[in-house]
C-alpha cells in the first residue's frame, strides 16, 4: 500500500513523463501539456475532452468561462478546486479546437488510466460525451446517460462513475444548465457512499516443478474431457 506522499511523487513522474510526450501528432501543436490540476489525494475527479486555447496557454485545464461555471457549482456543493482533481481526456489541445481523433485518444489513455490509479478517487464525473464514451467504453450519448451514476472499473480501479453534461455546452443552454445543476447537487450524495469494492488482484502462478513421467500422465488424462470440448 502507497503512502499518500509516494502517490504525489508517482504522480509528479507520470506530469514529467508527458510533458515530454511524442505518442501522437498533437505534441507538433500544442504549446504546453496540460495535465491535470487539484488535489492529488482527491475523492472527486473530474475529467474532460481536451484542453481549450486559454488552457493550452497556461497549461491548466478549465480555466476559460467553462471553468468559471465550474467553479461556482463546485461552490454550491461547498467544494472548491483544491479539494478535488480536474483534467482531460487529451493532455495536449487539438487544433482549432476540433474533436479528438481515435489515435489521439488510444495514445493519451494511459496517462488517464495511471492519474486514476495514483489518485484513488471515489467518484469520477466525465463532461461530456467523448470522456464518457470513453470511460464506459461505450456509445451511448451523454443526453441518456447524465446523471446516472453506475459502478465501473476503469483501468486497474472500481469508480462510481456519474456522467454530466459538458460546462461549456450548458453555458449557452438554459435547460441543460439546470439539469447539469441539479446533477451537480446529488454529488456528495455519490461521495457519502464510499469507494466501492474493488476488484482482487490476479494472485500468481505459482513456479511448477518438475514432474514425474506418471504424474504428467496422471494430469493428461484429466485434462481429455476439457480438450475435447474445445476448452484448451
């Protein structure tokens, strides 16, 4: 078990390691990574598309109008941003601000899957419909699923995963900005129930010694039945 301390340090290797990131063909445009900001012992994790141009900018992410909507919900759940982790699905903005392509996103995945598994949140809000496709590894639209809170593995961790519309899509629409409020406001809810169970490890195989001549024999033959259905 990773102390909080060795979490952070892991955390800050894995900032290091993509800010020097070549995996796709963003690194040509983007002027700096942006890979994620708040509280690295966080129980609420939000995660985006992509950074914007005010964000590629400074290199923290949800820092234009969008952010500023997510800032004031945060504030009505009495939450603030330094109690919680906020980042994208992409490090690296995409010209002209366009949709993230599907190399681009098999690429970045990793460094989502590892800030998960360092920061250990309880509940992940994704914004949006690519972040929630994403997650759930599933089609399915945002309009369907906000508010819908389900359990999911997501890399090597169990999350309670509770997708939302996007801040910067509800800042221009009335009746998606009250139901991303009203979404909003079941989060501590989602938070009081606590992470849940999480999936066991893989126990290892153990080293096999060698065997005697009647011993594999003796295993062969129990094994017939299964190979004749197809099962090896």
């Amino acid at each position: 078990m990773r102390t909080a301390a060795e979490r952070r340090e892991l955390l800050k290797a894995v900032y290091e390691e993509a800010r020097g990131c070549m995996r796709c063909p963003l690194h040509q445009t983007r002027t700096t990574v942006v890979f994620g900001a708040g509280n690295a012992d966080a129980e609420l994790m939000f995660v985006g598309e992509a950074p914007g141009a005010n964000e590629d900018r400074i290199g923290l992410p949800f820092v234009g109008q969008a952010g500023k909507l997510l800032d004031k919900l945060l504030a009505e759940i009495e939450l603030d941003r330094k109690d919680v982790w906020i980042c994208n699905l992409l490090k690296c903005r995409p010209p002209q601000n366009r949709d993230p392509h599907p190399n681009e996103i098999e690429a970045c995945q990793d460094y989502l899957h590892r800030q998960l598994e360092l920061i250990e949140p309880t509940v992940i809000c994704t914004l949006g419909n690519f972040s929630t496709k994403l997650l759930r590894a599933d089609t399915t639209g945002i309009s369907r699923l906000h508010g819908r809170e389900e359990v999911r593995i997501i890399g090597p961790r169990a999350v309670r995963l509770y997708p939302l519309y996007h801040p910067a899509a509800a800042l221009y629409t009335p009746s998606m900005l009250e139901a991303l409020r009203a979404d909003f406001h079941r989060i501590p809810e989602l938070l009081a129930l606590g992470p849940p169970e999480q999936p066991h490890p893989f126990e290892p195989v153990p080293e096999v010694e060698d065997l005697t001549e009647a011993e594999i024999a003796a295993q062969d033959s129990e094994l017939e039945p299964a190979a004749q259905l197809g099962l090896f």
